[in-house]
C-alpha cells in the first residue's frame, strides 16, 4: 500500500492544484559538484528543488526561477519539494518524509531556504524577513531598527542612521538593494551602493551620487586648488562677478567670486559646491542678476556640481583644467584619501554580501 502511494507520488499525474505535472526532466538529480556528488544547483548545494507556487514549474531554487520566468518568485508562498534522492513530491520540509534523508544543514520554513554549505553560518531575521549570513542576532549582529538592517555587533551605536536606508536601488546600476546578491558597502555619508558600482565610480568623481557630499577627506585637493586659483587670477573684467553657491558638504548657502570652474564655500573652504545663482554687483552696490556667465563677458557657463571642477579627475591622476589664460594647469590628487565603511551587509536566503551588515546568502 505505502509503495503504491510513494510510486503515485513520483509518477506523473494530475495535481492537486492543477499545476502542471512533474516531469522526467523534473524528477531527475541535478548537482551543485557532480564530482563530489553534491546535489544542488549552480548557486546552491541542497537535495531537493521547489514548485514555484506562482506558475507551479519545478526549479532548483529561486534564481533559477528568476533566470527562468517572466516574474520573480514569492518563496514564502512555496508549499511543494521533491526529494532528488528518491524522487518525492510531498510538502516543504527540511528532510524527506520518505527516504528520511536530510535535504541541507539548514532549512528556513519561513523563506524555504534550503542550504547545505557546511561552511556557510546562516540565521533568520524577522525584522529583515529574511535569512542573512552569520551566527546570529546578539552574536556578531544586530538588527538596526531605523536602518532595517542587520549590522555587525561593533556597529551598535557607531554608524550613521538613514530610516530604511537599504530599501532602495543601488545609485548607479539601479538594481534593489536590500535583496542584492552583490556586495554592498556604506560611504561616510551614510548612503548605500554596490561595492563594485563604488570602485567604479570613484574613477570619474569624489562626489556621493545621492547626496553629493565628499566621498573621503579632499584637504589636500582643495589645498592644491587653492594654490592654482592664487596662480592664474581671473581677468579684470570678472572682478564685479559673484556666484551664490550651495555647500554640498556643510549645506551652507555663501557668497564667493566668480570663477569658470570653482567656487569655495565660505564656511567650510571646501569646493564642493552648487552654483545656484550668479550676479554682477555694480558701482551703485546693486546687484544685478546675470542669466549666464556669458551675458557678464564670461567664457564658459557656470557648473552645476564642481568638486572636482570635471567629472574625470581621477585619485592617483592628473587633471588638465583650461585656465583663464589658456594655458593647461596639472592637478594631482595621489594624496586623496576616500575611506570606505566597514558597514557591510551579507543576506542568506540569496539577498545581500555586505561589509559589516549581515546579508542575504549569495549563490
């Protein structure tokens, strides 16, 4: 009789739900290692695959339905596994109801994780609603309320708050964060992006994508701009040429002299700075509010975001800026330092690797 029900339970046939069937390609044994005889898939070593309750087709995990399909799969929702040892549909479950072999090391029946990587220590957050890799909450992690986001023990009291700070799409790839598989990391200011997406873009600026504040200490930058605005002065015609300008880093609105690519922040000294508006003070005192930089006799339009004053100022590299008078001026910024934060995120269930923050599993 219990033959009969577990040969019912392999053999194709109606289900319950009306999904479609299990097929032979279904039911058959796939490997994470062949050569070690590790049953899995590409991204994860585990002895059984999942019914995607969405479109009941058979995968070996969630990414494969995702690589897959059309649409991203709900894995809380998943109610059906068959066991790749002796071919058995029967519900979700940490090990098989029939052979009694144990299909992973650690099993989430909350985000029906199966993962059987000896060398990964996995836990589940409620509060993320999803399991992240490490020892566990009170261990080595805490979960930051405000944040949302579980964070290295260190970190408890010691990093800089941004409510849901990682429920948002990474800045320059645009893909969502909080369930990345890629690493994420934290830059002083507080915002998040994609580790690689970072060492990429500190290529061509100094700025936060988000926010625009400085990515790292630039004393030594503005140092050296400083010393090439003291050498190559404006043209007398421009000494009547003011810009309002925005502080990026201290948010301060000042007053600074017009020039085709800086403008210092009187507060902070910085350059980091945002031309709001740019007017020409007359022999009367008044001031008269010049539309472009042009229309006052200028030679270039006044920038949006000049930092850097160019977009291609590279760490370690020199940047030519056209001077006033025409000639090419050389800074270097070797001595630019842009430290990253030792917040990371790693996420269990295939969700996120962070520095210093746990994360979601990777493949």
């Amino acid at each position: 009789m219990s033959s009969r029900w577990h040969g019912a339970q392999r053999s194709p046939g109606s289900q319950r739900d009306g999904s479609p069937e299990a097929s032979p390609d279904d039911l058959k044994k796939t490997f994470y290692n062949e050569e070690l005889g590790q049953l899995g898939c590409k991204h994860y070593i585990r002895g059984c695959k999942l019914k995607a309750n969405c479109c009941g087709r058979w995968f070996n995990c969630r990414f494969c339905h995702d690589d897959a399909c059309d649409h991203a799969i709900v894995r809380s929702e998943t109610k059906t596994m068959v066991c790749m040892h002796c071919q058995t549909i029967q519900p979700a479950a940490q090990s098989c109801s029939s052979c009694k072999a144990c299909l992973a090391n650690y099993y989430c029946d909350v985000c029906k994780l199966w993962d059987d990587d000896s060398k990964k220590h996995i836990y589940h957050c409620d509060d993320c609603g999803i399991c992240r890799i490490g020892q566990g909450l009170g261990r080595d992690y805490f979960h930051c309320k405000k944040c949302n986001v579980c964070m290295n023990i260190q970190l408890q009291g010691n990093h800089k708050c941004i409510e849901r700070n990682l429920e948002c799409d990474c800045p320059i790839c645009g893909e969502y964060m909080f369930t990345s598989t890629s690493m994420v990391i934290f830059m002083p200011c507080g915002h998040c992006i994609h580790s690689k997406c970072h060492e990429d873009y500190i290529k061509t600026s100094y700025q936060c994508p988000t926010c625009w504040k400085s990515l790292g200490d630039m004393s030594a930058y503005y140092s050296k701009i400083d010393s090439l605005l003291a050498e190559q002065t404006m043209p007398p015609e421009y000494a009547n040429i003011f810009s309002i300008v925005l502080c990026n880093d201290c948010e301060v609105k000042s007053e600074a002299p017009y020039h085709f690519l800086y403008h210092k922040c009187d507060k902070c000294k910085g350059y980091n700075t945002k031309v709001l508006e740019t007017f020409k003070r007359t022999s009367d005192g008044q001031a008269q509010v010049v539309e472009n930089a042009t229309a006052a006799g200028a030679a270039a339009a006044a920038p949006e975001n000049n930092i850097s004053g160019s977009n291609n100022i590279l760490a370690g590299v020199s940047s030519s800026t056209a001077g006033p008078s025409g000639t090419s001026s050389s800074i270097n910024l070797t001595s630019v330092s842009l430290p990253r934060s030792s917040l990371m995120d790693e996420n269990a269930s295939g969700d996120m690797d962070m520095a210093g923050i746990s994360s979601n599993l990777g493949p």
